[in-house]
C-alpha cells in the first residue's frame, strides 16, 4: 500500500516543488495516510486545502481503500 501511495505523491510532488514545498510519506495505517508538508507547504496558510483538495483527493480516487489523509 506504502508503494501505491508513493507513486501518487510522486505525480502530486512537481506541483508543490514549483512553490517551494515537498510532501513525505510518513505512514500507512488502517486507511489512513500520514503525511509531513516540508519547506513552503508547511507553512502555507493555504496548506490545508492542498492536503484536503488536492492531495487527499487524489490518493482516495486511485486507492478506494484510504479513508483520509492526515499531516503531522
């Protein structure tokens, strides 16, 4: 599962190094997937709608399975 999610925020990961950030899978675990914003992303103001909108939203479309998405 940990594969399947790498490769999604590996297609997500160009978007957010053109401003500045990167994201890192930290875990997967029950259908859930823990996550770390790092550089610009992580102080964003606008960060919890990348996550929600865009990163979480991507990941749940390609893999039914994961309930949510969570930063930590």
């Amino acid at each position: 599962m940990k594969e399947r999610v790498e490769e999604i925020l590996d297609k997500l990961r160009p978007m957010l190094m053109a401003d500045g950030g990167n994201i890192e899978l930290v875990d997967v675990k029950d259908g859930e997937v823990f996550v770390h914003l790092v550089g610009a992303c992580g102080m964003c103001p606008s960060s919890t709608m990348t996550l929600k909108m865009g990163v979480e939203r991507a990941i749940k479309e390609s893999i039914p399975e994961i309930t949510r998405v969570v930063q930590v």
